[in-house]
C-alpha cells in the first residue's frame, strides 16, 4: 500500500467537538490533528449487521494504539492523515445513516464517496469499499481521470482500462488542468508518449499511401488513383482524430464517392484496404501495450493482495 493509518498515541493538543459526531453516549475518542477536531462515537449504536462489523474492526483498529488510548477525551487516539470531513463520512456510514435514504435520492457526491473509499482501505473495512465502488462505477460525475486515479491508488483493477482509453482517445489539449492533477506525471507521461507514437505512425501513413501485395488486374495503374484518393480524403481524418478513434471504414469512406475510383481493381482495392486495416491495427497494438506497460508497473497485486487481507472481494 503506498499510504498507512498514522496513529499515535501522544499528549493531544485542545481539539474542537465534531458538530456532527460528538455524541454524548459515544465511548471512543478519536482526534484528528490535521483539522484539529475530537469526535466522540458510540460504538454500540449500530443499526445494522453489516455496519456492525465495520465499526468494531474501525474499534480494533484505533484501540490498537495503546492501553486506554481512546477510552477519554484527554486520551484520544490521534490519527495523523485523515481529515475530519473524511472521518465524518466514515462515521456516517457506520451508523448506517446512508442506507435510509431512498433510492431516488440515493446520489452522493463524488468527494465523499472517494473519502469514504479511502477510508474503508484505511481501516481494512471492506462493506464501506464495496458500498463507495458500487455507487462510483456509474457515477455521472467522475471524470475518467479521476477515476484512473482511484483506481491506481485502491487497486480497483476493473476501471484501469476503460478509464484509461477514454483519456487516450481525446486530445491532449481537451484534458482540463483538473485531469491533469488527477492524472498524475506517470499516467501524463504514458498518455505523451502514446500520442506521439501515433502521430508518428499517422504522419508516416500520409506520407506513404499503404499499398498491398496484389497482381494489379489494370496494368499497375491503380497504385496512382489510389494515392490521389488517399492524399484528399485520408489525410486529414489521419491528422485530426485522435488515437483509436479512427477506423477503416472512416477512412475509405468517401473513396467510393469520387469518380475515379472506379479506376481501381478490385483487386488492388482489397489488397490495400488489407494494408490499411493492418497499420490501423499496428496503432490499436501500441496503445494496449502502453497500457499494459503502464499495468505493469503499478504493481496492482501489491494493492490487491491488502485488498483481499481485508476481504474486499468485490470488483477485480
Ligand atoms: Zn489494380
């Protein structure tokens, strides 16, 4: 995992009640430093089966700090790294205050269902993983950055890909200086190096006219209809769309609308189009070797394999 619960059992400083979560009958301090706030919460209200779970293992975890840490407000255990508006999601969740809202209203914003996702892997509670994946995977507005983001960081492999090829296949200037913090250098660097790959690629198809193998039935004669159709309707699409947008049909469309196609055998048409269809394919390769490249590195079984000490089993 590349991020830890920091708890540490210290002298606290003056903290502030939780508006929302210092309940008088609660019977287990928790500081958070960051925001300088104390919430007192009672691990006995539970008010589901589900929940319960997940507050005793929050209650195993924290306790773990030390003797009698946590047991007074002057004794708090002190978590270093999560903000209270996180930890204010969690507790939400944990009283189950979440499962009584309707199914109509059931729309939670995209902050605070990323916070509760990391708290559930914080805190090794896989219901609140499950229940943030769940309402995520669809959510309208998770951009695929972010998404890609999530992803990489709480091992959930099953947005890697997609998220992943949405991004390659718009242009570079159409991503907002939000995805690209969201993305991060690692995955901007991939994104580069995949658009320059392809403009090589496509700047190399301008420049050569791709042309099969075949017994010209009109006397080699086609090879010239052939370029001057693919220098007016081929270059700009070849130009202009991004990676893995374009197909063999786009780009052979029009052809058929020109009046000198009809120049062209049919068998020199079928040869080439077959060497069109291949250096197209030659771009869809490049691109899922850079992803799987990029995979790779991440080291997904490292976040998997917490993942699954946890028991999160859900989406793989
Ligand atoms: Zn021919």
């Amino acid at each position: 995992m590349e991020e830890q619960l920091e708890i540490q059992n210290i002298h606290p400083p003056s903290l502030s009640r939780s508006a929302k979560h210092y309940h008088a009958d609660g019977d287990l301090f928790v500081g958070i430093l960051t925001d300088n706030v104390l919430f007192c919460v009672s691990t006995h209200r539970f008010t589901s089966g589900q929940t319960t779970q997940g507050m005793q293992q929050l209650r195993s975890t924290l306790l773990a700090a030390g003797p009698g840490v946590g047991e007074t407000p002057a004794t708090p255990v002190i978590l270093f790294n999560v903000r209270a508006k996180e930890f204010d999601v969690l507790c939400d969740f944990l009283y189950a205050e979440y499962n009584f809202v309707s199914a109509s209203q059931n729309v939670f914003e995209v902050d605070c269902l990323a916070d509760l996702l990391r708290m559930g892997v914080l805190f090794a509670i896989p219901d609140a993983i499950s229940w943030a994946v769940e309402r995520l995977d669809s959510h309208p507005g998770l951009t695929h950055a972010r998404r890609l983001s999530l992803s990489q960081k709480y091992g959930i492999t099953s947005w890697f890909y997609p998220s992943f090829r949405s991004l390659v296949v718009q242009p570079l200037t159409r991503l907002s200086a939000e995805d690209t913090i969201y993305a991060g250098p690692k995955v901007m660097n991939t994104l580069i190096r995949i658009h320059d790959n392809i403009i090589t690629l496509r700047h190399s198809m301008v420049l050569y006219p791709p042309l099969g193998l075949s017994r010209c039935e009109a006397n080699n004669q086609c090879i010239y209809t052939w370029t001057a159709l693919w220098r007016t309707y081929a270059t700009s699409p070849l130009l202009f769309t991004p990676p893995g947008k374009i197909s063999t049909r786009d780009l052979l469309n029009n052809f058929q609308n020109d009046p000198v196609y009809c120049r062209i055998c049919r068998v020199c048409y079928v040869s080439n189009t077959a060497a069109v269809r291949e250096l197209l394919a030659q771009e869809g390769r490049l691109i899922s070797s850079a992803l799987d490249d990029h995979y790779d590195r991440l080291e997904f079984w490292r976040i998997r394999g917490h993942l699954e000490a946890i028991g999160y089993i859900g989406y793989s």
